[in-house]
C-alpha cells in the first residue's frame, strides 16, 4: 500500500516542474518578431530577408508559405500546432523525385556528415528534406534572415554532395568485375 506522505510531496514537486513547460508553450509572440503562430509575419521576413514569398491556404486550411532558395521552390510549413493558427514550429520543405541516386545511404551520409538539414529517402524512392525551427517568443529579423540563410546554404552543400554521390555510383558502375580466376590444370 502506498503511504499518502510519499504522495502528496511527489504530486507536488511534478506539479511545480509542469509550470515551465506550459509557461513556455504560452509565451506571446510579441509585435515585430517573426512568429509561426503568426503567418504573415513569415512572409514579410522572407520579403525582408530578400525572398520572394507567399502565403497559401488550401481547402483544408492547412497554411504554408511558398518560396525559393538555390534555384529550388520550398514550402515552408507551420508545425507543432495546437491549432490552425496556434503554431510553435516552421518546417522548410523540399522534395526531389525519385531517382536511382536517393538510396538510404545517401541520405544517412548526408545526415552524418551536415548538422542543420535532415534529408529522408521516401517509399517511393523520392528524396525529401527537412530544417525545423522553433519560433517560441518569437525570431528577430536577423535571426530569421540567418536562418534563411544557412538553410539556403545547405541546399547549395546538398547539390555539392548529390554531383559527389553520382560520380561516385558512377565510378562504381563503370569498374569491371574482378574476374573470376581461372582453373589451370
């Protein structure tokens, strides 16, 4: 049987350490920062980071931002939402069709090797990437114009290491077999 002195204390001390957590979930996104409970304040620091950008609402109300980094059309999507609006998280998102090329192991070389962008290979043999940014409290302009940027950056590392990748398969395709030796009597 468990003795209630033990339980009360312990209710307690779990009580007081759920406070931070749901004080941080409740943290106003103020008036200039960029927020993702806040979409426009998204597009107008894309604009102002030098991105052309544009909110989307499709049927579902499922909001997103499209835009471009590095020649490619990225969606940047609203995450870790209570509600449709009510958003902690933006998602930068981008897929590549399906190609030879985008096996696991690329993906997990690539993963092991960059720290900012997480890149998956799909059931369907597609390629698709991930950058996840909290904007809890907001981001000040040059915060989210350095986030911006180094996911920017990635995508030009990422096309980098895809050229790698293919020479290397490539090279790996065009070497002979070793052949199989030969029985001398």
């Amino acid at each position: 049987m468990l003795d209630k002195r033990f339980i009360l204390p312990v209710a307690a001390i779990l009580a007081v350490a759920a406070v931070p957590v749901a004080a941080a979930e409740k943290v106003a996104c103020g008036r200039d920062p960029i927020c993702a409970s806040k979409p426009e304040t998204v597009v107008k620091g894309l604009q102002e980071a030098g991105y052309k950008a544009k909110l989307v609402t499709p049927d579902d109300g499922d909001h997103y931002v499209e835009t471009s980094m590095n020649g490619y059309f990225v969606d940047v999507v609203f995450s870790d939402c209570d509600k449709k609006n009510d958003c902690k998280s933006l998602s930068f998102r981008l897929s590549f069709v399906e190609d030879p090329l985008y096996t696991a192991e690329v993906a997990n070389n690539w993963n092991k090797a960059y720290r900012f962008m997480q890149v998956y290979r799909t059931d369907s043999g597609a390629m698709g990437m991930n950058f996840d940014v909290s904007t809890v409290g907001g981001l000040n302009q040059a915060n989210f114009s350095d986030v911006c940027q180094v996911f920017d950056t990635q995508l030009g590392a990422f096309d980098k290491f895809l050229d790698n990748a293919r020479t290397e398969q490539e090279a790996a395709a065009a070497k002979p077999e070793a052949a199989a030796p030969s029985a001398t009597p």
